[in-house]
C-alpha cells in the first residue's frame, strides 16, 4: 500500500506542478498568484480543501490536473466550489480533460447544492483539441446559469484572460469581480476584431477591469490587486446569507473510532483475491468504532448497518467476500429501502468480483436478485457515497453504486482496480472464444501466438484497471490514502447537507 501511496503522491506533485518551473516562474515574475494560492486566499484560514479529480488527465495526452484545480472548501463558514484555472498550463486552455472535470464539479455544486467560485484566468478552448470540446463545452456556461436557477449562488473572479466562451463565466455569474490591469474579457480579442470589421482598438478598451466596473456593467466590483478580488470573493459570499437545508450534524463532537487509521494501511492484501473485513475498516472509520450490523447472519458476503460519521447518519454496504450471492442481494435491497425510509445517506464500500455466475446460480434466480439490487440501487434517493477499497468487478461495480450509478461522491484507494473483470478472466476469455473459433473453422490452434496473446491481453487490462489510470479519466473523484477515508468522507457528508435529505417515495417494479 505505500508503494501505491507513493505512486499516487507523486501523481499529485505533477499536478501541483502545474505547467513547470518555466511557467511558473514566468507567472509569479508577472506578480501573480497561482490556482493554489488563489484558493488558499480565499478560503477561511486553516480550514481543508477536498481537491476533486486532482489526477485528472494521467497517463493521456493531457497534462495531470487538466489545466484546473477543484474542490469543496470553506469560505465565510460556507461550504462552496471552487474553480480555479491554472494558466501555467498552457495559458490556462480548456481541453478534453479540463472539460470533464469542469462539468463533473459543476454536478457536485448542482447536486449537492454548493455555492459555486470561479477563479477565472484561461486562454479559451485548447485550440488543437477544439473538436472534442467546442460544441458539448457550451453546457459549461448552460449549467452555470442553471445553478443560479437552481438558487445557487454563482461567483467569478476574473484574474487574466476570459476570451470567446470564456466571457461567459463572468458573464452567466451571479457575482462578477474583475481585477484592474489584469482581466480581460471580451467575446475578440484586437486581431480578430481587426480581421472580423477592421476596427483597430487595445485589450484595454475591448474587454478591460475598469471598463467593464463603469461602461459595459459587465462587472460588478473592480479589485485593485489579486488579493483585493478574493477579499471581495468573500464579502459576495458573507452576503449570501447562506443556511444549510439538510439536518446539522447529529454529534457535533463525536469520538473517533476507538483503532487506529494507521492499521487500514495494512488491511488489503497486496493480493486482490484474499478478501477482507470490512468491519476491520469500519472500525477505523466510524464514530466511536460503533456499527450496528443489519441481517448478520444473512448473506453474510455482504454486510449491512448503521453507524455514524462525523456525527452524520450513515446506512453501510460493504463487500466481505468478493462475490454476490443472491441473498446478498435481497438483502441489499431490504436495506436500501430501510435507509431510504430513514432518510440516510448510504456508503458503498466496494471490493466485489461482481455476481456469482455458474448454472446453480443462475437456475435459482441470480439476474433477477441482481436486478433487485440494482433497482433499489438505481432508484434510491439518499445521497450516496461510494469507495472502492480493492475490486470492483462486473455487475457489481453496478450493483455497489460504481461511477454510472451517480453517487454524489466516489473515490477509490491507490490499491483498488475496476473492469468488466480480472485481467486473468478476460485473457482466458477470449483464448477460449479464439480458439471455438479456430476449430470450428477446421484449423489448428496455434497454442505458442495464445500464450502470447493472453499475456498480451493481462498487461493492457491490468495496467487499465488501475485507480491512477481510472482516475486520469475521471472515473472517480479522486484516489485517497486509506488514513484519509474518515476525513474525506466527512466533508462529503458535511457537503451533502447542504441540500435537503430525503429517501426515495417510490421503486421501479421489483421482479420477485
Ligand atoms: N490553445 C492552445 N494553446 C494555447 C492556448 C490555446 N487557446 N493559449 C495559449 N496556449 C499555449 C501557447 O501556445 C504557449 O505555448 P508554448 O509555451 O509552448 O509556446 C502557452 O500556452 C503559454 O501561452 P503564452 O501566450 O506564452 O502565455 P501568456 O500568459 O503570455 O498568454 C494567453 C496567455 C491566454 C493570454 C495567450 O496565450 C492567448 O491569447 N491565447 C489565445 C487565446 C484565444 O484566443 N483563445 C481562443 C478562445 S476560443
């Protein structure tokens, strides 16, 4: 597992990274402040910062971090999003992978119901990639001003650059600042507008701080410096006169659990297949070390409960043994309902092989179990979150609410893996289809090009099952080192509350 951690650390010193010493130096020579700072100013002093999708973009194209910086951190004692551009990144430019993690945090404020920041300093759409971002990028500056009709207050900064589409993130905002000398925001910049109507004009008239404070209205407060802009970012929030919706915590001071978060270093295996207790992890994450298991002799390769975290109600759904059997799932499905009933947010601790498969299973009904859970999964309406703590194979990345099942927040462990199944399975797999195939043709199977293949097959989809690599993708929120897994979870939960917590009133048809 440190092996892992360290592989996922330094991940995120990429990220921080930014653009490189070249350009980082070159932005602070220029008297600013990069993304991280920004936020930093901005936030209440010594309160945490969840980084979202900080990986974004590893192992593709794209540099890691996707040219922004994300996360759900405390302003004027609210919980908001925020948003910042790093223009270190090639001049801060939108592409593929900036614009997954844009509209994946824009979710989080929509669903979630957070006040959304935009610290705003970008050079448009990353011009050699404007095919795969122009047309869907447009629902960038639709959702923002859905969060205002959602009654989610918007906010931008303007530090640098919002050219073409990027004038309309100050332009669809609740809040607009701009920084004097320093933003500029106009649909073209001078050389287009030469070409476009033969105007010759400078940034400065076009799209300029001040211009935009006293001629154009497009601003709403004009700062003097960097620092005066985040001041009045925090002053637009304090007069938001922000409540939350959801219940306060239950426990404002709640126990810690009673073992030690170091130990959850040590409770996966190197080996995927040797499961694990999950109780063993809850004990270092719940409050006080208190779980109230459901049905514990029912099912028992899943376990079911209550307990609380950070003083919220949580309803738990943990793997214990790989597999899904068809009682695990009925008895997932009970208690989803029951959490539901209860309005309780619900967490998935993933590490599943997916559905047992074979014909004894699927004789006594294993679809239409799985199809049980998956309903009750689906059409669940207390905020879920779900972690992946080793394997999430198949169905049952379905089943325990994976990425498609919209949890409102999903991580994984640097150990964790997910595919449609094991590298082993899948080579083994299309080795034995290959070969059906070979001899039904009347040829010969060439066993030397199979051992070949399969070991071919193995590497890819080991190395493509990996939680860095999925999270490159934004598949998840972001990789965490298993001693975080309280605290993270926690500001989720806290995030969470800001908007109402209800369970579901209705289910699709369950098949008996
Ligand atoms: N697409 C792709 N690459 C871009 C880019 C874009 N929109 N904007 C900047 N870059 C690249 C630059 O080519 C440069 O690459 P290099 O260092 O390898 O030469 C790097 O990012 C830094 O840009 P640079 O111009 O040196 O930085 P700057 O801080 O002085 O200026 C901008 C930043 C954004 C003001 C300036 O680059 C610019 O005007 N870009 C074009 C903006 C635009 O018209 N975008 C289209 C909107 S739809």
């Amino acid at each position: 597992m440190l092996e892992r951690i360290a592989e996922l650390d330094a991940a995120l010193a990429t990220a921080r990274g930014g653009g490189g010493e070249k350009y980082v130096k070159r932005h602070h020579s220029r008297g600013k402040l990069l993304p991280r700072e920004r936020i930093e100013l901005l936030l209440d002093r010594d309160s945490p910062f969840l980084e979202i999708a900080p990986v974004a973009g590893f192992q593709t194209d794209f540099p890691v971090g996707g040219s922004v910086v994300a996360g759900i951190g405390v302003v004027e004692g609210v919980e908001c999003v925020i948003m910042a551009n790093d223009p270190t990144v090639r001049g801060g430019a939108v592409n593929p992978v900036s614009l997954k993690k844009t509209q994946r945090v824009g979710e989080i404020a929509l669903t979630n119901r957070l006040p959304m920041i935009n610290l705003v300093e970008s050079g448009g759409a990353d011009l050699p990639t404007q095919a795969d971002i122009f047309i869907p990028g447009g629902r960038v500056f639709r959702d923002l001003t859905r969060l205002s009709a959602a009654g989610i207050p918007t906010v931008s900064v303007v530090f640098g650059n919002a050219t073409a589409g990027g004038a309309y993130v100050p332009g669809m905002s609740d809040y607009t600042i701009m920084i004097k000398d320093q933003a500029k925001v106009f649909l073209a910049g001078p050389p287009l507008v030469k070409m476009a109507t033969g105007e010759v004009t400078d940034d400065e008239s076009l799209g300029g701080a001040s211009m935009h404070a006293s001629t154009s209205g497009l601003a709403d407060f004009l700062a003097v410096d960097e620092r005066d802009g985040l001041r009045l970012a925090r002053q637009c929030v304090r007069r938001l006169n922000w409540t939350k919706q959801g219940p306060a915590a239950r426990n404002p001071f709640p126990e810690p659990p009673k073992y030690d978060p170091e130990e959850l270093l040590g409770i996966p295996g190197a080996d995927l297949k040797v499961p694990f207790d999950p109780r063993e992890v809850l004990a270092r994450v719940l409050d006080g070390s208190d779980f109230d298991e459901f049905k514990p002799g029912y099912g028992t390769a899943l376990v079911t409960g209550f307990g609380e975290l950070h003083g919220y109600p949580v309803g738990v759904i943990a793997n214990a043994r790989g597999v899904l059997f068809s009682e695990e799932a009925q008895k997932a499905t009970q208690f989803i309902q029951l959490a539901n009933a209860a309005d309780t947010p619900l967490l998935f601790l993933q590490n599943t092989t997916g559905y047992m498969v074979g014909s004894e299973y699927e004789q006594r009904g294993i679809i239409k179990h799985g199809a049980l859970m998956i309903n009750a999964v689906s059409n669940s309406k207390v905020p879920h979150l779900t972690l992946n703590m080793g394997a999430s194979y198949g169905a049952g990345n379905y089943g325990m609410c994976g990425r498609a099942y919209d949890p409102r927040f999903l991580f994984a462990w640097p150990n964790a893996k997910s595919a449609v199944m094991g590298p082993a399975q899948l080579a083994g797999v299309l080795s034995i289809v290959a070969r059906q195939a070979t001899e039904a043709r009347g040829q010969e199977y060439d066993e030397e090009s199979d051992a070949a293949m399969r070991m071919m097959v193995e590497q890819q989809i080991e190395s493509q099952s990996g939680s860095l690599f999925l999270s490159g993708k934004l598949y998840d929120d972001g990789v965490i080192d298993p001693r975080d897994t309280r605290t993270v979870l926690g500001m989720c939960l806290s995030a969470i509350h800001s908007g109402t917590v209800k369970g579901a009133a209705n289910y699709g048809v369950f098949r008996m």
